[in-house]
C-alpha cells in the first residue's frame, strides 16, 4: 500500500493536472523544428545587373510608357486587349497557327554551332562585353508569352518564348548616358535598329526556345531576338552583336523601304 501511495504521488508530480490513478497518459508530440530556408548568396553577377536595371529603369521608364504600344489612346486593330494594352490584332493581319509559322529571311538561312557562337556587346557602352553560349545561359533565364506579328500580314499569338531579356545584356554592358539606339547584328549580315525605348521593354528577349523546344534555325535559332510590341523584322535572327548607338542609322529593311519605327497599331510598314 506505502508502494502504491508512493507512486501515485510520483504520477500526480510529474504530470501535473492528471487525477490520481489515471495511467497511460500520452505527451504531447514534439514537432521537429522547420529546417531554416535556403538562401542563395548574392553574387557579383546578380549584383551588376540588379545594379545595372536600376540605372536603366530609373533612366527610360517614363520614356518606354509613352510608346505608341503603351500608349497610343486611338490604336488600330481588333479584338481584346493584349497584355501591354493595344488590340491583339493589329490591323490587316490574318491569324496563324504555330504550325504554319512562315519562313522569311534575306535569302540564306544560317547554321549556327552553338559551341562557336558568340554575342558581342559594344558600342556605346560602359563595360563591353563578349558572351559565349555557356556564359549566356548562366543569365537569368525568363519565360514569356508574347504574341507575333509579321509586316507581311500575319500574326500567331500567345507563343511562349525563354530566353534573356535584352535588359538583362543592356544591365551588364551599361550603355552610356548619350547611348540613344541598339543596331542588332545577325551572322546572315542582316542588321536592324532600334531606339533603346523599345529595346528596354521587359518582354524584349534574345530568346532560344518556343513552345518549349529550341528554335529552329529557319526561325533564327538557336537564339534570335524577339520584339513583341513592334513588327517581327525588328527582331534579329541568328544574332550575335548588340551594337549601342548615340544616334539613329537604318538597318538592312530599314534602308529598302521600310518603316524605321514599326508600329503594328499604327499599321506602320513602309515609308
């Protein structure tokens, strides 16, 4: 009986608040501690370009808001508004699928070996710079749906595109304060302008992949600009030169007739 007491009174101790005589108790369960959240380190690349697009952003935001494509109250076309606010058909244009992607170039389609290729980035810029295809895709990588419009009058949208985004290049480089245009040079010798206002919008890409798969090369691939708010030609295939400029100077459409600004809803195609 003394044993008994005893080990009552040793329970209603160690338990505090159970009755007396009330055994097989459960504790309550201990949870493991959250292991703490990894972090990547910032490193000196994510450094420069964070750096780099905020000097830009803070330099061409207002300027990139006032493009006709952003910001043009009477726009031409038809359907629902895209993503950046204009109709999703420009005008003239009739739709495609992705299957029936037509192919245009200057007459040659260039075979480019990945392993050679090279993307020079000069001009008027800070820290020029020269990029190899390793290099590339070490850059933060974005994917993006964009729709795309050809001046010869068809349109395919909602295409999804990956690759970097031009202001992720412009970040590195640091295009100077006078810097105004980027001539883009292809590896066919087929080259088009364009002021840094259309160049620094986000959905601008020097894109290897559509639809998941790498482009092919009688699309431009394996890496080719594109430029959804402006007609298709103004995106380079086989690109390997992005050259800063203080002024404007015309590219290879450009200087045979057509528009040098390229304004899908303003049905801007030619001179």
């Amino acid at each position: 009986m003394l044993y008994q007491l005893s080990y009552s009174r040793v329970a209603r101790k160690d338990l505090p608040g159970i009755p007396a005589g009330v055994k097989n108790v459960p504790r309550p369960a201990r949870h493991p501690a959250p292991a703490p959240r990894y972090i990547p380190p910032v490193t000196d690349l994510d450094r420069r370009i964070a750096e780099g697009l905020a000097e830009l952003r803070a330099r061409w935001a207002d300027r990139i808001a006032a493009t006709p494509a952003r910001a043009d109250p009477t726009p031409q076309g038809d359907g629902p508004r895209n993503r950046h606010g204009m109709p999703q058909e420009p005008p003239g244009q009739n739709v495609f699928e992705f299957g029936e992607w037509p192919v245009l170039d200057i007459g040659v389609t260039t075979k480019v070996d990945p392993a050679r290729w090279k993307l020079t980035i000069d001009g008027a810029v800070a820290s020029p710079l020269t990029l190899g295809w390793d290099e590339f895709h070490a850059l933060p990588q974005v994917d993006d749906q964009q729709d795309f419009h050809c001046v010869t009058g068809w349109s395919i949208l909602d295409l999804t595109f990956r690759g970097v985004r031009f202001e992720t290049l412009a970040a590195l480089a640091r295009p100077l304060p006078e810097a105004t245009h980027v001539m883009c040079h292809a590896a066919d010798g087929y080259s088009t302008n364009l002021p840094l206002e259309e160049a620094l919008k986000p959905a601008v890409l020097v894109a290897t992949h559509v639809q998941g798969k790498p482009i092919d090369p009688d699309h431009g691939g394996p890496i080719r600009m594109v430029v959804p708010e402006l007609w298709a030609w103004k995106g380079a295939k086989w690109i390997n030169r992005l050259e800063f400029m203080t002024q404007d100077k015309r590219g290879y459409w450009e200087i045979r007739g057509y528009s040098n600004t390229a304004h899908p809803w303003r049905d801007d195609r030619m001179w």
